[in-house]
C-alpha cells in the first residue's frame, strides 16, 4: 500500500489488500505444511522439526509446528478437509464420466421420481418423461447437450415401435431403459428405482425402496464417523505423547 497508488474507498481498499494478503499467506503455509508432512514421513518427526525449508527461518518453522500443525484442534480440522476434498475429487471424477448432464440439483432423481408419484396418484411416471424433465429446459426450449436429445429420441422410437407390433405386449419401463439407456444392475436408469415390473410398481413399494435406499446411507455415514472419530482420538493422543 506504500508502494502503490490504489484507487477508492480506504476501508474497501484495506478489506482487499487483506484478503490477498490473507490468501498468500494461507497458499504459503499450505506449500510448508506438505513439506513438514514429507519430512515427517521420511526423516521422522524430529529432524521434521528442526530442519525448516531454505526459505523459512527456524522460529517462524518452529512457531508453525508447534502451534498449528500438532495442535489437536487444527488436525481435526485439516483431517476433515481431507476427506471433504477426497469426496469432492471422487465425486468430480465420476461426473467426468457421464456423457450427458442432467438438471436434477439439489434434489436427486429418486425424490423427483416419488413427488411425481404423489402427484400421479400412485402412478409411476414413464422413463421418457422422467428423461425430459431432467434434460430438457423448459423456460429455454432447450435440451441440455445434443447427446440428451439423441438417447430421448431413442427412447422413444424404441417404444413405439415395439408397442406398434401386432398383439406386442407393451413395452415395460425397464426393457425401455436397458435399450435406450443401457443396463445398470439392479436399478433402472431414468427412475432411481430397482429392477421389478416398473410398470406395476405400487407407491407403497417405492416408499419401500427408498427406505432401503436411506437406511444403507445411514449406515455409512455411521461407518465414517466412527472411523472420523477414532482417527481424531489418535491424533490427539499422538500429541498427548
């Protein structure tokens, strides 16, 4: 600020200028933490301690070391970035996969297939029209990438055709979404549900499933915590010593 001629209201002018400094600061401590942790690991935790980066004085290392990176509360918190990054990276992989996107948000299929069963009175809504409502933007007129548009043709091409057959027997939703969609085991594709005579599915089955669906999600965010909280009591322990 001493050196430069920054334009504006002091306050704002102050509030940015502490931000980036804040986030240099924060990169920094970052890039000197992964090597702590790589000392750590190869030469031990003592040499870890007192053989700082060329460009960082002992105290400051020292300093570092001491009051932050074995510090109880700031491992716990550092340990639960790392699994939320884990997560995130996972998750960003997995959607590199899909070759179509999808408009569901923040409220997944499965919800979106059980509110319009209520709306439907019961009635399970078709995989075309489950497909359209989550690729197809309607205050747009658009769909979201050609490839959604191609496989909903598909789809419905395949359904008619087969339904127009002489003395065919009407196609079921998961025949439908194995050819239009390709098989998933035990789930059908376009309705988060599991594979049964989708077209007979009942709402009190349905409910059923996503019990089911909740009760195993349950399950592993106990099975998380439990492995989140024996890693904290260890690294509290570890500092203890």
């Amino acid at each position: 600020m001493d050196k430069f001629d920054l334009q504006g209201d002091p306050i704002d002018v102050e509030k940015a200028v502490a931000t980036q400094c804040g986030r240099r600061l924060s990169n920094h401590n970052f890039v000197l933490h992964k090597k702590y942790k790589k000392l750590k690991e190869t030469r031990g935790e003592e040499y870890a301690r007192n053989n700082p980066p060329a460009s960082v004085n002992l105290e400051q290392w020292t300093s570092l070391v001491t009051k932050k990176w074995t510090v109880p509360k700031w491992l716990v918190i550092s340990f639960t970035k790392e699994i939320v990054m884990e997560r995130s990276e996972k998750n960003t992989s997995n959607r590199s996969w899909s070759k179509t996107k999808h408009r569901c948000g923040s409220k997944s299929l499965s919800v979106r297939v059980a509110a319009a069963i209520h709306d439907n009175g019961g009635v399970v809504p078709t995989v075309t029209e489950m497909y359209k409502s989550t690729h197809f933007n309607k205050d747009t007129q658009k769909w979201i990438s050609s490839e959604s548009k191609v496989l909903y043709d598909k789809m419905v091409k395949i359904e008619t055709e087969h339904n127009a057959q002489e003395g065919a027997i009407p196609i079921t939703q998961d025949e439908l979404s194995v050819k239009g969609l390709k098989a998933r085991s035990g789930y059908v594709k376009g309705l988060g549900i599991r594979s049964s005579s989708s077209i007979r599915i009942v709402n009190g089955e349905y409910v059923t499933h996503l019990e089911g669906r909740c009760k195993s999600k349950l399950r592993k965010f106990k099975s998380k915590l439990k492995k989140f909280r024996s890693k904290r009591n260890e690294l509290k322990q570890q500092t203890i010593r």
